[in-house]
C-alpha cells in the first residue's frame, strides 16, 4: 500500500485558535493570561502521554506540520493527526476548569 501524499495538514477550529492565543501572549501582557499559559505549559507536561506531548511541543513550539512530524516520528501523518487530536481534547476537557 502506497503513502498518501496529499495529507490535509490545516487544524482549524477553536481548539486550535485558543491554544495558539495562549501561547502568542507576552510576558508584558495581562497576569490572568500569564497565569493560563503556566496552566496550559504545565498540562501539556504532565497531563498528556509522551507520544501526544513530543507532537504538541513540535506543532505548536517549533512550528513544524504534521508531514514533518511524521517523518520525524517515523509515523503516518494519520496517526500524528489522531495523536494531535486526543492531545487537544485532553488539553481542553482540563483548561475548561480555568476558563
């Protein structure tokens, strides 16, 4: 069976947008968004499995997509998207609480 090549690498949606807001603010901005990316950065480190966490850090710190990632990982670009998934909604289901 032959590799797909034409993998859709656009996560979109508000998962999506809300965690690169968290990210992309600066250390100069508001304390309640400070104190909701130490929450994320310290979900991200203890909550998720390390398979779901090295392919967060990749997407999301080092702006890699998810053909890159996959071939770093050795892994198909599906099985990065459905790791990336899993990741997200746990992120998600725990920062609600913060919100």
């Amino acid at each position: 069976m032959s590799k797909r090549e034409t993998y859709s690498d656009s996560f979109t949606g508000a998962a999506d947008k809300g965690i690169r807001a968290i990210l992309e603010t600066s250390d100069d901005e508001e304390i309640p968004a400070q104190r909701l990316r130490r929450v994320l950065l310290k979900v991200i480190n203890n909550e998720l499995t390390p398979r779901q966490k090295e392919i967060i850090m990749l997407y999301y710190f080092k702006g890699m997509d998810t053909l890159h990632i996959a071939e770093r990982l050795g892994i198909t670009p599906q099985a990065v998207s459905a790791a990336m998934s899993r990741g997200r909604l746990r992120i998600y289901r725990i920062l609600q609480y913060y919100i």
